[in-house]
C-alpha cells in the first residue's frame, strides 16, 4: 500500500467520529467503552460528561446507548458525549437502551420457587418485546426428578429453562452460551443468586453478595444501580437491582400476548369477539383448562384497575377518584379543596407566616 493511501485512512479516521457504548451512569459521568479504533490504540475507555446541547435537547444517556464522542483527553482519559445514536429497543424500569433480551434468574429453593410470583416476572419480561430466557439457580436443592417435574411445567408454560448450580459450577457454560454476543438484561427477585452468576460468568468482576433473609425467606437487595459488564466471549451483562414484585402496567387488551399459552391458542383460533378479554365472553379461544389462566385473570383485575386509574388523570373535571381497601376497587367522590385537611407541615408554615408578619408590624 503506498504512503499516499495510508495518509488518506488517517485522514478519513480522523474525521469519523468516536463511537462507544455506555457501560455506566452515575451523577453527571458516563463510563463509556470504544469501539475498535485508530484514533484510540491504547485507551478501551473514557470517562464522559454530556454537552450541555443534549441538556437543552431533554437528550437522556442511558446505560447500553451508542454514543458519539468529541474532544477526546487520551492522558486524562476523558471525553465528552456529543450524541446519541437511535435505539433499537429501550428499557425504563430498569433503564438499559439496545437490549436484545432478559435474562430471568430464579432460585429452586432457599427462597422457594412461587409459581405466582415467576409468572408475573415472565409477564413483564414479556411486555417489554425482549427475548425472555430462563434461568433457575440452586438445582442442586433438588432431585432429578423433582428438576424434571419442573421442567416439564414450564415447557406447558411455553419456556425452555436452564437449570444451574452456581455452587457446584452445573450449567454455567450454557448460560454463557445464551449469552454470548448480545447485550442482556439480568433480572429477578433478591437473593436468588445473580449476582453469584455474574461473578461466575465474569471473574474479574467481584460483585457483592448477600445471603437469604431466614425470617422472611427473602433476599436483600445487593444491587443499587444498572451497570454493563463485559463478558470474556463478547456480549454485554446488566446487573439490575433486585425486586420481588414488578409493576403490570399493560393495557387489559394486551395482557393475553404476554402468555405464551395463550398465543398458542390465539393462533390457533380466534375469539367471536375483537375485543375479547377473555374471562366471560362467548367463544373465546383463550379461556380454559390450562395452569396459568388464573394468574391471567388476577393479572387482568391490575390491568383493568391500572387503565381506569389513568383515564381518571387524563380527566382533572372527574368528581370521582378510584381507592383501594382490602383489595378491592372503588369510587369515593373527591373533596373540595376547602373541605380537605392540611397536614401539620403547611400548618407551621402558615403560623410561622403569621409571626413574622406580626413582628415586621
């Protein structure tokens, strides 16, 4: 190759712009991984803050975003984040940008497994559009068979879990198969082990661990904040902080998608209806004798309760607001602001205002 061609892939290098991804976010700083580049042969990294134009712009940087950079300090190993690539899907809770799947982790045991609560991970997980994975840890709790039993179940429910055992190392190599090349989400409830599971699948990572509540049967919480980790055969992890019970936020009309059951039988069949949901209605294809339709039924009261709750924000002018007791839903009309009762920190203000009024008297 001549000296000419050489000095024209410089000069063309030197005018594309730094690419990298957003491994973490805290305070106003980005730890930002680069892309392969010659512009930057010694430096994997930089710490980034954002141009106060992507500020005016309302522009969030989310963990997992690919992010243009400018004004690179190799020494100081600094940057600063002049914009941000499209996303090609997006996370709120917890926030993550361009993951391609969830990855649920669950413990067989020690805390037990609660069919109730797993579905409800799996609808959520479901809602996000994401591939869902299924991974239950501390197999080695239970019995061949007991594992088969398990298994059996959930391929009714439309999945394929991976059993593992981060004790004893059991089924660590396919996890980081499914993981392999992708950017994925860990998630599921405390103490369950995903923490444990980073550290085995990245060892040079030493996340901190805690052990299971003995009252509660509970984890603590280990995690505070979502960051990407770097796995040894390409791809990219998130730790996500623990939580036991996700939100359902989906509109009632949605909810029978998140069922991998109940798409079978959609697809199978349709309902006599367009906007069926599936509880009393006439010919309906998705009600019947399988495992989880009483969770879809107690899933679909949240999502019906969910809807109404934001029909009433979206109407200031309604007289009426919906309150729960003991579990049940209800109407109770809406106090007019002189009827409602002030709490003792408006009480003080207001007093306070009086005093010093009366003493500039």
């Amino acid at each position: 190759m001549s000296n000419e061609a050489t000095s024209n892939e410089r000069l063309n290098d030197a005018d594309a712009p730094l690419i990298g991804t957003v491994l973490a976010v805290q305070a106003n700083y980005c730890q930002v991984r680069l892309n392969p580049s010659s512009l930057a042969p010694h430096r994997s990294s930089l710490l980034c803050t954002r141009r106060a134009r992507l500020k005016k712009l309302g522009q969030q940087v989310m963990v997992g975003d690919r992010v243009e950079i400018v004004e690179p300090d190799w020494a100081g190993g600094r940057g600063a984040i002049a914009g941000v690539l499209p996303r090609k899907s997006q996370l709120d809770r917890p926030p993550i940008a361009n993951a391609e799947q969830i990855l649920l982790v669950f413990a067989l045991a020690e805390p037990p497994l609660e069919p109730y609560q797993l579905s409800r991970f799996l609808v959520k997980a479901e809602s996000t559009g994401l591939g869902v994975r299924l991974c239950f840890n501390k197999s080695d709790l239970l019995t061949l068979e007991q594992q088969q039993q398990w298994r059996d179940r959930l391929q009714q429910w439309g999945y394929q879990p991976v059993f593992i055992s981060i004790r004893d190392g059991i089924g660590i190599s396919e996890v980081r198969d499914l993981l392999k090349l992708r950017i994925s989400a860990v998630a599921g409830p405390s103490g369950v082990g995903k923490s444990s599971l980073i550290n085995a699948l990245i060892p040079t990572v030493h996340l901190r661990t805690n052990e299971v509540s003995g009252k509660l049967s509970r984890g603590r919480h280990t995690t505070r904040h979502v960051e990407l980790f770097t796995l040894p055969d390409g791809g990219l992890l998130a730790d996500t902080p623990g939580f036991n019970q996700p939100d359902l936020t989906c509109h009632p009309h949605e909810l029978a998608n998140y069922f991998p059951e109940a798409r079978q039988r959609l697809a199978q069949q349709s309902c006599q209806f367009s906007d069926c949901l599936h509880r009393n209605e006439p010919n309906c294809a998705v009600r019947g004798d399988w495992e989880r339709y009483e969770h879809y039924l107690a899933f679909l009261e949240e999502a019906i309760a969910y809807q109404e709750q934001i029909n009433q924000q979206a109407d200031p002018e309604s007289s009426l607001k919906l309150k729960t007791k003991r579990g049940k839903r209800q109407y109770e009309p809406k106090l007019d602001t002189k009827y409602r009762q002030h709490s003792r920190r408006t009480q003080h203000q207001a007093l306070e205002q009086l005093y010093q009024e009366a003493e500039e008297s």
